[in-house]
C-alpha cells in the first residue's frame, strides 16, 4: 500500500527536491506519517481557504545596513483533506506579506510552482479529539541543516483555531546556543487565534515532502 501511494503522490510531482539530506534525528522524531486516507478534517473546519496567525514578538531580518524590524508578523497554513500540512507560505513574489490569494491564484495556474512545492513548511497533521497536531519540515537550498517542528491548534469551531503557544517545540537538537536562544525567544510569542480565509484557489498538495519514502505509513 505504502508503495502504491508513493507512485500516486510521485506521477503529480513535476519538481526536484532541494535542500538538504532528511537527517536520520528528523525522521525519528517526526513520528506522524502519511498514508494517503481521508482524515475527516472537513467535519471539524472549514479548508476550503487558508489560516492565518498573527505572532506578536519582535523580529529582525536582513543586512544590517538594510535591516527590517517587525513587531508582528503574519503566518499562513493550510490543511489538506490527505492530511497534508503547510506553515508560513507568502506571496513571494512581492514585499511581505504580499498578495495571498493572488499567490495561491497563480500556483493554481502553474506559475511559480517550483518554489511552492520545493520551499517554505510542509508536513503531515494528525488530528486528536480537539486538537489538530501538525509536524512540519523546513526546506530551503543552501542551508547546513534542517529544521523541524512541532504545534498544536485547538479547534474551537469551524472558522477558529487557536495555536496553543505552550507546546510548540522544536524537533531540532537544540546543543547550539543560539539555536537555543530563538527556540526561546519563539517559545514566549503571543500567539492570536487563527483567522479562516476563503480562497478559490488552494492548490493541490504536492510537496516535495511526498517524495520522501520515510514519511509514508508501512
């Protein structure tokens, strides 16, 4: 069955994945898998959209001669049917955060999917009771590691979730100080409940993640 599901999931995948090599440490302590099934989400909230999170703590980025500096700072994810997870995508096209829903528009169209499927927070979510619990990868080119995390919502009705700020954990060896420092600095943000978006353009779920046979179900 695993397998069956491998070349399904492979025959929608037109891209190369990128980055760096899944460490053994990240695919034995991201435990949720996938199998492909139906996770019955629909009956519990509305994804025919996406949701937002604004996470208040300060932020800093870029050069220091051009460094920007944010005190609040927007985190789009989307939940698919196949339980399929995706964290903090934007429209990278413009200044953040950009247009989202003219993004989501043109991946639907075909444009700009390499980065999409390649980059940015996928993963696989399980849903437990009340709790949505999402385990997410990033991959982007060019870095000497791969992190990992961890969070959990919890469904207060159909159009609203909240990101329980006390159990988010980095999934990463956290033996770097610094690491260890935005871990947390990340861990002490305050979290507001999750905005439900309607889109009519979600595109489909084909991550580079799929291509991994250690996140599939044996």
């Amino acid at each position: 069955m695993r397998k069956l599901i491998m070349l399904l999931s492979t025959a929608f995948l037109s891209f190369t994945c990128v980055g760096q090599k899944v460490s053994n440490y990240i695919k034995e302590h991201v435990t949720n898998r996938y199998d492909g099934k139906q996770t019955n989400i629909r009956s519990l909230i509305d994804i025919d959209g996406y949701y937002t999170v604004k996470e208040v703590y300060r932020v800093c980025f870029g050069p220091p001669q051009n460094r920007i500096c944010r005190d609040t700072t927007e985190v789009n994810f989307l939940f698919y049917e196949d339980g399929t997870f995706l964290y903090n995508f934007y429209d990278v096209d413009a200044d953040y955060p950009g247009n989202t829903e003219a993004y989501l528009e043109r991946i639907s169209k075909g444009k700009g999917t390499d980065y999409f499927y390649n980059r940015f927070y996928w993963g696989i979510y399980r849903v437990q009771g009340d709790t949505i619990i999402a385990q997410y990868v990033f991959n982007e080119p060019n870095t000497m590691h791969r992190d990992a995390w961890e969070d959990k919502f919890l469904i207060k009705d159909r159009t609203t979730i909240v990101k329980l700020t006390t159990e988010p954990r980095n999934l990463f060896r956290l033996s770097n100080p610094k690491k260890r420092a935005v871990s947390d600095r990340v861990a002490k943000r305050v979290v507001l409940p999750a905005t439900y978006r309607p889109s009519a353009h979600i595109p489909a779920p084909n991550s580079w993640l799929k291509k991994e046979e250690w996140v599939y179900s044996k």
